[in-house]
C-alpha cells in the first residue's frame, strides 16, 4: 500500500496562525515530535502528516486536509480511529469533519456483508422501507419483554431489537432473554427477526452470538464506540451470517455523524446504522440526517449499502414524510411512540407496519 | 446491590426548560421511554433515572444531578459508560461532568491492581517521581527504535514507552520490536522497564502480552477509549501480573477529564494515566491537571491509587515546576524533547533523570 488516507478537520483558530496549526495538527497525528529531530528518509516523505489543503470557513472557522500513510494504519480499525482523531481529539476547537479512505483500505475492511438486499430477504419485504421497534424498558424481566415481542410480532414488525440498555444485567440476563423472545416469536407464528443487543467483551460478545445462534438469530446489535472499532470488525470478519445493527451510543465525539455513522460503520462492516432522525429528541439537522443517509447508501469502492435506520423519538404520524425523505431503501424504528399505546400496541404496530407497507415499490 | 450511580451533566439551556431538561435526561440515560407508559414497579421505582438536583451555574449552565440504579450496569464497563452517557453524548450542549460510583461498584471494578508503590518497586525507585519517555517516530524500523531504547536506557530512564502511534504496522511489527527492544535493554545492562502499546482487538492485544510476557515484560500501554472499557478492564482482569498504563487517545468526548481519565480509568484499573499537562500541546488548565491527578490518588473506596503521567510537550526545563506541581506520586514522561536533542540524547536522557531523581524523598 502506498496511498493515503485523507482526514479533513475543522479548526477554530486565529487567521495568522492556522497555517502553523495545520502543520501541528499532521505531525501530532502521525510521528508526534519534532520533524527536524527526524533523519530517517521514508518517515519523512511517507509517514509525516502532509496538510494537502487549507480553507478559510469564515468566523474564525478553517477547513484543514491532511493526508496520512496508509501503511501507518496496520490494517487495524482501532488503529485507523488513532490515526484520524486520537491525540486531536484531545483539543476542543478541533473537529473530525469528514474521512476519505482510500480503495485498498475498503478492500482491507470490506463493509457490511449484507445490507440493504439482505436485511429485506431475510423478512421476505421487497422494495418498501423496512420496520423496527425497541424491546423496553430495562428492568423488566425477560418474560415481559418477551410478550412485547410477541406484540410487535403479531402487529407485523420486520425486525425487533433489544433497547441498547439491554446488557446482560440480573433483571433480564441475556441468555434468559434471548430464550424468553425467540420462544414468543416463534410461538406468535410471525416472521419477525429478533435484534438482541450485546454486550460485555469481545469473548463474552462471541458467547452471547453462540447463544444467538443456537435459537436461530441471524441479525445482531452492538455500539461500535463502546466496544472499539477492532472488536466491532473482528466480529464482523468472524461472522459472516450475521447481520450487524450499528447502535450510536458513545458517539458524540468531536466527529461528524456523516463520517463516523456514515462512513467508518459501514467501512468496517455494519449491515445498518441506528442515528438520531431531525425533529426528534436530537440535534441533528435534516442536512446531516440527509448526507448521513447517503454515505451508508452511495456508490463507494464496492462496497454493500448499509441500511440507514433513523430513529430518537420518532412516531406514526411521521411515517409518510420519513419515507418522502429516506425514500425505501431505509429502515424505519419506532421504540416508545409504539409502547406508549399501552393496551392499543398490536393496533398501534400493525397501523406501523401497514402504512410502511403501503409504500411499496416493489 | 440496590446503591446508586451518580452522573453529574453540566447543560446548556434556557432557565425556563432545565427542569423538563433534567427529567428528559434522566429518562434517556434510563428506560428511554415515556415514563406514563411503565407499569411495572420495579422499574418505576427503582430503574428510572432521578434527578437528584439541579443547579444554575449562570451564563445559561445548569448542572444536573442524576442517580441511576448500580443494577442497571450490570457489572459491565461498557454497559457503564452507556448508562453514564450513551445517548446523551448525541447531545452537544451536554457534557458529562462527574460520576460518582458506589462502593459496591469499586468492589466489582477493582481499580489498579499495582499502582504507585509497585510501579516504583518494580524500577529500585524510592519515594522519587518516576521518569518516561517514548520512542518514535512511527515508520522507523524496529532496530532504530530499539536503539533508541538502548540510549534512553543508558541515559537511566525508568518507564521506556511505545509512541501510542505504534500498533503492529509492517514497519516494525509488535513482535519483531518486542523482541529487538528488549535485546536492546538487556544488552544496555540497566534497569528500565520497556512499555509496548497494544493494539488490535481482544484477542490480538491478549496474543501480544503472552509474546511480551515472553520476552520479560510485565508493563503494557492501552488506549481504554480506541479498545473499549469492557476489553480494557477485562484484560486487567485476566492479567495480574501486568501493570497497564492509560494512553487518553480518543478521550475527548464531551466528558470531563477528571471523570474520564481520572475516575473511569483508575475505577478500571489503570495503574497509571497518561494526560496532556497543562502549559504543553494541549489545552488541559492546570486546574484540571491538578482535579485529574487528585482523582488519580486520593483515598477513595480502598481503591489503590493511579500514577498521574503528565505529558504531552513537556521538557527537561519544565522538571522542577512540575515536581512541585504533582509531587513524589508521580511519572514525568518526556519524549520529543529528548529526541529532538540527537547526537546528545545519552546526556540530555541522564540530565533529564537526574533532575528527577535529585527530588528523592525516599
């Protein structure tokens, strides 16, 4: 490999010193001393941080490319996040505003295995949005989460995943809970997928997929921030009939949610990305939800689309703009507008599941 | 366990919204549901996210007390920092401020099996401010950095660490540098001890201590954010001979240095933290350096204390000012100032320890 891999920051700073700043910031990100300390001529001309561009964004606010050795990554994930944004992450008028990985690292990585194709095969949906809810709350025991299944289930949902606070705590231990909701689903007769989160290590990720596995689950959630990049993509690399639901917990960094939802989790493997959709109980901007969306979806170094999954506080009564906006190849999760329906949920989940499926361009 | 965790949120916000504010965060750190729809008992009473109090810190920040049930972390790193910040790290006008954890959780988590006192066994130090330094730049072969090591280890250095940009690159790969590093330092006849970063997945990062275990070694560096708490911990855990030393890379969410670095990291077991000091490459406040390492060492829930290991642009000049500012309890860690000496590293290393070791307290 001799490509480089491109990290474009934004940086508040005084005009008269973001020249200097820039080069601060390519050296702190690959050899992190003192350039004129170093003799060695391939460090020099290869490893250094090159600033390849620089952009006056107005109100004190510059754009800064900067392009790093390929090799410098190792091929590993955790390695690549070092690189982009480890030290820099450290300084607070610094931001990861966009990623450029170069061809032979998409080869490296491989994307999602499955995507948007396999996520609707796997529910028999053709052309139309896919659907989700969230099992919750945390606290109760397995047998209750399970009757939610059982609801969601009956009301139609495509795929039904655990809350993302649904670890492997006493109340409704993983294994109890994952016996408990498949029971229910497959007792209810439906063709839902059961999501559940996991949790812990990457052993006790791996035990829980054996578990998984066992009761026929092919489709899994993890939050890749929280468990590190390099276990997120082993997992991926190690198992390859599993789909991967990309949660966003922990990802508030000072990185953009297009690079970091966008682009590295569906670089290193995730078959669908959860983000908080605009309007919701987020921040995000529809610009960020649209370009978001687009980076899980668009044409880029061969790789699967990733199925883009807004959600945060969103309802029934946004179906039809939510899928003007994302349009089919998407996922819509609907978690507490549903539960809130309380006795109403098989209605309130089958008028879901219908109007999503009225849209259907298959 | 029914004790309970306490997250501290500092919030930007209008004072006629804080209240509702508080409730919507305790809820999302929580069920993540509307609260009128939870029947159950246990949960109501017990799992929902309270807000203990609220405080106008002027300027429109307000900061919010919020209790969570121990219950709900499951025992689990991971699941710890996504209750403590999950989803509202989404939030940009949320910062986590400070955790408290109960004393059953100290109990579960452990903190540093090592610590101060044996870090300075393990080099003949008495009661003396422990000296570091790094070897870099990434892109040299593993036989340059190993005489690099060789010089710091003539020069008397106690701690020889990896630059955290050195993780298993084709250009000195982890097990070729173990091996090249530490012939080095046995050549040398002194008595430092060599710090090889980790890097790679769970498994990756456990194959290479077995190969550091091997070749003598029994101090490691980790990047708890790039591998993820729950992997962080877990080889804490499985390894009790070995000593782990924090890198902060990837440490800069909106969470408070003194929570993260201070906190978490000693919690899980981080027998010493590196951090940017203040007056350096970084925008750390002396006050924050001076929270950070008292949160490192004080008596908290018979935890052992961390060794605070300021860094980041520090130079011999800056020995004095800063033994007077962290103490005895302490490693000072210079790395391209040393380097940036070349010809006269030997001196420049040996002056630097002497200065160290003129503070002996012992």
């Amino acid at each position: 490999m001799s490509s480089r891999l491109i990290a474009t920051y934004q940086v508040c700073c005084d005009a008269g010193a973001i020249e200097a700043r820039a080069r601060a910031i390519a050296v702190e990100q690959s050899v992190e001393m003192p350039v004129a300390a170093i003799d060695d001529e391939y460090v020099r001309s290869k490893i250094i941080g090159r600033v390849e561009s620089l952009r006056d964004l107005h109100h004190g606010r510059f754009e800064v490319r900067i392009s790093l050795a390929t090799e410098s990554v190792g091929c590993d994930p955790g390695q690549l996040i070092n690189m982009l944004f480890g030290n820099s992450s450290l300084h607070e008028d610094i931001t990861l505003h966009d990623i450029e990985t170069p061809d032979d690292l998409a080869g490296v990585f491989g994307g999602p295995r499955h995507g948007m194709d396999e996520l609707r095969r796997r529910v028999g949906a053709q052309r139309r949005a896919l659907t989700c809810s969230a099992l919750k709350p945390q606290g109760l025991p397995a047998e209750k989460l399970a009757e939610l299944a059982g609801i969601f289930g009956q009301g139609g949902i495509d795929y039904i995943k655990d809350d993302h606070g649904l670890a492997n705590q006493a109340y409704a231990p993983f294994t109890a809970r994952v016996a408990a909701i498949t029971h229910a689903l497959r007792h209810s007769g439906c063709g839902a997928r059961y999501v559940p989160s996991l949790s812990g290590d990457l052993e006790s990720m791996r035990r829980q997929i054996a578990v998984a596995v066992d009761a026929g689950i092919d489709t899994v959630m993890v939050a890749p921030m929280i468990m590190g990049l390099s276990n997120f993509h082993r997992l991926v690399r190690d198992h390859p009939a599993i789909a991967f639901v990309a949660h966003p917990a922990l990802g508030g960094l000072r990185i953009s949610p297009v690079a970091l939802l966008g682009k590295l989790f569906r670089l290193l493997g995730a078959d669908a990305v959860i983000f908080p959709n605009h309007g919701g109980r987020f921040g995000y901007s529809a610009d960020t939800c649209r370009r978001l969306a687009q980076a899980l979806r668009e044409n880029r170094q061969s790789l699967k689309p990733s199925v883009p999954t807004p959600a945060g506080g969103m309802s029934r009564e946004r179906v039809p703009e939510m899928l003007d906006f994302y349009g089919a190849d998407s996922m819509l999760l609907i978690g507490g507008a549903l539960l809130e329906t309380r006795e109403r949920l098989v209605e309130a989940t089958s008028a879901f599941v219908a109007e999503v499926q009225r849209h259907d361009y298959g």
